[in-house]
C-alpha cells in the first residue's frame, strides 16, 4: 500500500486561466488522492530555485518531434506525429483514436516556484495520439531533484508525477487504470519522468518504488539502480 507524503507540486496552473482542464471530462475512473507533502530533501531544492519566480514559455511542437526543456526544470519529449489534430480530436477522452496533427503546435508554458510548490501549465488543451509502443510515448520529465535521489534505495518514499485537473483539485493517480502511465525513476541518474496523455496539471506527490514491474498498488516504478 502507497504511504502518502505531501506535495512538491508540479500542478497546472497558468494565473488566471485554467482554461484546460476546467472543462475536461475524466472518461476513466481514477482515484483521487490528498496533496503530499515535500520531505525535507525535496523542499531544499524547491526553495533553492523559488527565487527564479514564474516564468512564461512560448514553444512549438514540431509535427516531426522535438524535446523541449524548460529552464532546465521540466523537459517534455515529442515523438513525431503524436500530437492529436486540436481541431478534430475533441478534449477528455483520452484514449479516443484521433488523426495526428500535421501542423507545428503553437503553446505557452507557465512555470517555476509560487509559494514552495513547483508548477507547470500549459494554455493549449491539447491530446496526444494514444499507443502502447513505449517509443511514441509523450513524456514530462524532471531531473531537478537528482540530488536526493541518486543512491538511495527503492524503499524510500520517491516523487510521483500525478494529475491534477485544476489548482486545488485534489490529485489523481491515472496509473491505477492505465500502468502506462505509472511514474518511473532512474536512481543511477536521478531522473524522474512518466508519460502524459494531455496537457493538464501534474504535481510531483510521494510514495513507495514498486516490489516489481507487475506489482499491481499505485507505485513509482524503479528503473535503475545503484
């Protein structure tokens, strides 16, 4: 079973305009969990970078693919044509078929440290194209927090990429439904990264790593080890 920490929020909130999630349908059913709370490691290197203050990027998404690295905070990796066509995909259902889009994707991120929370938002609803092969995954990383977690052991409470609708909503762990979408850790590079079906919020909570690759309880599963 999952202990529950508090939370180093990544959450999506762009100030003033939620506009996203606030009319997303959740098409599954997934548990919603409380905040957690950063343990002391996390909250150190929370506060080191709080100082940078919110930041605003503009992107695009290649049609063909790309990464995008945010201040060296979040990166996002594109495979190519894995963005659904805005236009004809429809927004909350996010395992519906879709056409891919053939155009750049023009967005706007907010991100940074507001009140000791680590957040990230992104203007543009947008899905991406579902599939069960691994090397067309669209993945939200994070190697921020390497410090505290390279060397330590699987049996430590690690960070979780969790979703979250809206700032304030209560957090909802989306690999309950879909294991795909289960956060993973590399504890040899200390990074921290899942995959994301949408543009919504996700925070960074706590829990325990996975006893295995199967194990069924909402777990961070350990890629790599020391």
């Amino acid at each position: 079973m999952r202990k529950l920490i508090s939370a180093l929020l990544v959450s999506a909130v762009t100030i003033g305009a939620a506009a996203c999630a606030d009319n997303a349908v959740a098409p599954r059913e997934t548990a919603s969990r409380d905040a957690l709370t950063p343990t002391s490691s996390f909250d150190r290197i929370n506060k080191s970078i709080e100082p940078m203050g919110m930041q605003t990027q503009s992107f695009v998404i290649p049609a063909r693919g790309g990464q995008v690295d945010f201040g060296g905070v979040f990166t996002l990796d594109f495979p190519a044509h894995s963005v659904c066509d805005p236009a004809t995909s429809g927004y909350g259902d996010w395992d519906a078929p879709c056409q891919a889009s053939k155009s750049d994707v023009h967005v706007t991120a907010t991100y940074g440290v507001q009140a000791g929370q680590l957040l990230i938002d992104f203007d543009t609803p947008l899905r991406f194209v579902p599939t069960r092969s691994r090397h067309k995954w669209v993945t939200l990383s994070t190697n921020i927090y390497h410090e505290a977690l390279i060397g330590v052991t699987s049996s430590n409470l690690l960070p979780d990429l969790l979703y979250i609708p809206s700032l304030g909503a209560q957090p909802i762990d989306e690999s309950l439904t879909d294991p795909t979408l289960r956060t993973h850790i590399d504890l040899r590079s200390g990074n921290v990264w899942r995959r994301i079906e949408h543009f919504s919020g996700y925070l960074v909570g706590a829990g325990d790593g996975c006893t295995d690759q199967n194990d069924p309880t909402n777990c961070v599963q350990v890629d790599g080890r020391m």
